[in-house]
C-alpha cells in the first residue's frame, strides 16, 4: 500500500511540474509583461523583432521537406509528445493547457513549427498571435529541449494529425 501512494504521488508530481520546465518568473502574465516589447528595447532572450519572419519564425529551420508522408517518423513523433506534449496539447482542436494540434500544420509553415516547438521563448517574445495565445492560455510553452530530429518527429506526428497520408 505503502508503494502505491508513492507511485501515485510522484505521478502526481510529474504531472503537476512536467510543463513548468524553464518558466522565467511565478507569476501570471498581466498586460504590463506580455505587452510586444518597444522597437528600442530588445526582446527577452536575445530575439530581433526586426528579423521576425512570420512565416518561418525565428530560428535556424529554413526549409523543411514535406513532401512525403513518412509514417516511421510520425509515430516516433507520437512517442515523444505522449512524453512532453499531451500534458498541455490535445490532438484535437480542444484547448487543454496549451491550443489543440488540429489544423496546425495548415495554419503555420513546417519551418515556423520546426522554430517555434525547437526554442519557443524567442517567438513568444516578439510574434503578436502567440502574445495573444499567451493571453488565453496563462502559461508560457516551456522549451522541451527537443533535438532538430525530434522536433521534425513531432511535425510528421501533427501532419498526420491533420490528415497527411
């Protein structure tokens, strides 16, 4: 009995902690630290607003090759957002912590996905549709610290989700 409540308290635990993972600060965001930071002032995190590309994003993935659908990457891609992604996401277009996946890969590039879900801080700094989220969800989407090919893992998994074949 005694290992069963052990198990269901640090299950709890992970749980309750597995999206807090590189919050900046405790508090909830308020209009006076979510506003998009003044052309003089540079953005948390190093980001250039100047440099935004609001089809790419902000990071190092340029051209990513979708082409094909490739199942073998998509289910890899499930098997690590079962681990970092559903706490906070639905495959669904349903908000849970974080927006549903559906129909994200039709609203953003492979390349804006691959940045944003590599290092999403900068993004979230100076892009306004993601302050926006930010207002509706509360939460900052913590950084994963997902390698480039788990990250392109997880796009495969969320174009699959919206019906790639």
């Amino acid at each position: 009995m005694n290992s069963l409540k052990t198990v269901a308290l640090a299950t709890f635990a992970f749980a309750l902690f597995s999206c807090g993972g590189d919050q900046k600060s405790d508090s909830i965001p308020t209009a006076s630290n979510t506003d998009t930071p003044a052309a003089t002032e540079a953005p948390a995190g190093g980001a250039d607003a100047s440099a935004y590309d609001p089809k790419r994003g902000l990071g190092p993935h340029e051209n990513v090759d979708v082409s094909k659908f490739d199942p073998a990457m998509a289910a890899a891609g499930k098997k690590i957002a079962d681990v970092k992604c559903t706490s906070c996401h639905k495959p669904t277009d349903e908000k849970l912590v974080g927006p549903g996946w559906k129909g994200v890969t039709q609203r953003q590039t492979p390349e804006w996905i691959m940045n944003f879900i590599s290092n999403p801080d900068p993004m979230i700094d100076v892009d306004p549709e993601l302050q926006k989220q930010l207002e509706l969800c509360l939460v900052r989407m913590p950084n994963q610290g997902l390698a480039d090919s788990e990250a392109r893992e997880i796009l495969e998994y969320m174009r699959e989700i919206d019906g790639a074949k």
